[in-house]
C-alpha cells in the first residue's frame, strides 16, 4: 500500500467521443507520502450575478460581526450561514457616469469584474481584462477549461437593448481583452455537450436525429468504469457512484426541459434546449457548474442570471411586470415589495446549489469549503442607480483560508477591487494592482 502508485489527478472516463472527468478520490493521493500531506483539493471560484440592483433594506442586516438572523432577502441562506461572509461599503467608482460610457445598466455590468468603466463608441466596444481571465490565464492551464462563462437570457433576444454595445456591455461579465466579451452559453444541452462531449456542436435538427438512438454518455463510457471500480477502495467506489448518478441525473433534467418546451409553443422562436420555467433552468445549469467543479474541468466561472437591464416577468412567482420597470420604484410600496420578492427568488434558487456544493465531501470538507462563490449585483439601489455598498457576499472559505459566517462592514467607497486582488491571492495569483483598487482586503485571512 505504501508503494502503490497514486490515480493520476486528471483521469477521464472514455468512449465514443466522450470525456468525464473525475472527482477528487482519495486513490489520487499517494499513500504515506510527503505529497499526502501537500496534495489538496483545488481552490474554485465562481461569479453568480444577479441583474438590476437589490432593495437593501432586506439584504442588509442591522449588526456587525458574526451572522445571527438573516435579513428578509437572505433568509433562504439562513441554514447556511456559517458558510457565508457578507461585505459592506464595496463600490465600483467606475460604474458611474464618470465619462462617456453606456449608460448605468452597461457600465455596472461591464465594470462588475473589469474595474474599467467601459466606452461607448458607434464603431466598436471597449471595457477591459476581467479579473477572472487574469486567474483563468495562469490557473486554468490545469483544467480542461480555463474558463466557463454561462447565462440565462440573451439581451437581443429579449428586446432589451437598443445598440451593438449596450448588448455587449449588459450581456457579458467576462472579458479576454478590452474588445472581446466572451459570450455565456445559455443552453444547458450545449453546455453538457460542451463538458462530456467530443467539441463538436450539433443543430437542433441533427440532435433530433441523435435522440431517435441517443444513450446515457455513462453508457458510452461503462468498460472504463468497470475496469476503474476494480482499483478503487469502497469510499471511492462510493463518492464515484454519486458522481456518475448526478451526471445521469442531468440528462434527465435536459431531456425533460427539452421535452416540455417542445409543448410550449411551436411557433415561438426559443433557443433549443433553454427551459422556460426560470427554477428549472437555474437548477441545470448549477448543477453543470457543481460537476465542472468535483470533476476539476475548471475553476474560474461566471453566471450572469439574466442580463443587466432584463425586464423579464416572474409570473411563477405571481409577478407578471417586468423586472427593470419595477425596480423605478419611485418608492412605491406595493413595487417595492414585487422586487424584492424576486431579489428572495434568485436568493432562493443561489441557496439549493450552496446546499449541493455543501453535501459533496472533498477532502477534509466539502466541495463548498474549497470555492469562494460570490453572489452580488453591480448595482445596490435600482431605483436611483447607485454603485456604492454594492450587494456581495461570498459562500464557501476558498479552501480554508478565511472565516465565514460574519459581516464585514469596510470604510465607504472602498474599491471592489481590493476584494478581487484577496481573491485572486487565495487562487495564487499574484498582481500589484487591478482596475482601482487602493489595497488588499484583510477578509480573507484566517483573523
């Protein structure tokens, strides 16, 4: 057992053009070993960003220091709230109408992970290297993917914006260089595909003949899982046995999405494979997020749940206005009260993949104690458009580095890119300086 060679980290199951990679098992650390103590798992972190600001008055609560009772907004969190920190008094100065720029919607959007407030131009667009490319250029030569970049609505499609750069700027939270957005996929199928599949991208007419005779990818890959089962001891056949099912799992919920929006509206123009109901497809898409993550595919991603500016109804939730027209409040009651129902919405579906991320054992934790998953907005108050004490906190402890369950209120207009810069030091880059950032925050160390 003491010489027994240790499973290679980045081992795929294969088969039929398919690749699934492995979670974290304990067969991948080398038995008695000075790399058993050195060997963790990896650090993930991910950018879940909701559109239009929040009514802070149900997200910030009235204390300092360790959490104890959330408030309104946060309440579906309140089981998981030892594995949070909240964060008070980040800005992002460059979400304002400093210069020429496009407007408040597009400027906190494509400032939230620049720190460069983006310009406004007819001939093209300009913003600048987000903070998660900088990670994913030197961490993501480990993965498979550098990056993912994942949504849930297409501005244009939804008539929600008027120009080729405010689309831009209200669509995209990652940014390779000043002039190239990288776009989120928006489908779950495209995204499974994408993860397991061999790269090759497939019209809805050709992925209807596909299904006629299309199998689970599980299937594709069962000689290599049994040949993996026969190494493995019984916790890893185990912690193996729930990866793959969730994997399964996954195709079901596609298939059924996929199967329920055929009955929606035939003559209705939808992206293929893209649910209707807003519940479902936040649930498909995080759980590719949790998978992407246990398997090590990568560990940089940005959710943009729903664009910036989105006038999407809720009407699940008995909301049928649209969301950006109802966040101009102008401090009416009843159309505060429909916001922040849809602020506790998102909230709620954000804390069914914390509580997944938090029920997968990894190492000596969890999946969650290994990542720093920020949920925030670019905006705090929607109504008036401000970009001070800006909504953020942050699930997990980004591998044990820092203490959750507290909130910490900094000076005011602190940078948001002084939590970037802590950030990207947990992930083991190291920069001087990003976008306008004044310093480091001390957050995220064990004090």
């Amino acid at each position: 057992m003491i010489t027994k060679k240790s499973l290679p980290r980045r081992t795929f199951l294969r088969g039929m053009g398919t690749a699934v990679a492995l979670p974290f098992l304990d067969a991948m650390v080398p038995a008695l070993s000075a790399a058993t103590r050195a060997s963790k798992p990896p650090v993930r972190m991910a950018f879940v960003y909701v559109p239009n600001g929040i009514i802070m008055d149900g997200w910030n609560p009235d204390y300092e220091g360790p959490l104890a009772e959330l408030p309104r907004i946060l309440k579906p969190l309140e089981p998981y709230r030892q594995d949070i920190t909240l964060f008070g008094n980040l800005t992002h100065n460059t979400g304002r109408a400093l210069l020429d720029g496009a407007g408040d919607h597009g400027r906190c959007c494509a400032s939230y992970l620049t720190g460069v407030q983006p310009r406004k131009t007819v001939i093209d667009i300009k913003a600048g290297v987000s903070f998660d490319q900088i990670v994913a250029n030197q961490v993501g030569k480990q993965t498979r993917f550098p990056s993912l970049e994942l949504g849930m609505e297409d501005a244009r499609q939804a008539g929600d914006c008027d120009s080729g750069y405010s689309c831009a700027y209200t669509n995209n939270l990652a940014w390779k260089s000043e002039t190239q957005p990288l776009p989120p996929v928006l489908d779950p199928r495209a995204l499974f595909e994408r993860l397991f599949g061999n790269g090759m991208a497939l019209t809805p007419a050709a992925r209807a003949r596909e299904n006629l005779y299309r199998r689970s990818i599980l299937d594709f890959v069962s000689d290599d899982t049994r040949k993996l089962e026969t190494d493995l001891g019984p916790t890893d056949r185990r912690k193996l046995d729930e990866y793959l099912s969730s994997i399964r799992e996954i195709e079901r919920q596609i298939e059924k999405a996929e199967k329920d929006n055929a009955q929606i509206d035939p003559h209705m123009e939808k992206p293929y494979g893209i649910p209707a109901d807003f519940a479902e497809h936040f649930k498909l898409m995080s759980d590719k997020m949790t998978v992407a993550f246990q398997s090590d595919l990568t560990r940089v991603i940005t959710f943009l749940v729903t664009h910036e500016g989105t006038s999407r109804p809720y009407r699940e939730i008995d909301i049928p206005d649209g969301h950006h027209p109802l966040t101009h409040h102008r401090n009416q009651p009843d159309l505060i009260e429909k916001v922040e129902k849809i602020n506790s919405y998102h909230v709620r579906q954000f804390a069914a993949w914390i509580r997944t991320l938090r029920s997968i054992r990894e190492g000596d934790g969890s999946l969650l104690d290994n990542c720093m998953i920020v949920y925030g907005a670019g905006l705090s108050d929607g109504n008036r458009h401000l970009h001070e004490d800006l909504p953020t906190l942050i699930a997990g402890r980004g591998g044990s580095h820092f203490k959750s369950g507290r909130r910490i209120v900094y000076r005011k207009e602190t940078p948001m890119c002084n939590l970037y810069l802590a950030m990207m030091d947990r992930m083991g880059v190291h920069v001087e300086h990003f976008g306008d950032s004044t310093g480091r925050l001390d957050a995220l160390d064990l004090t």
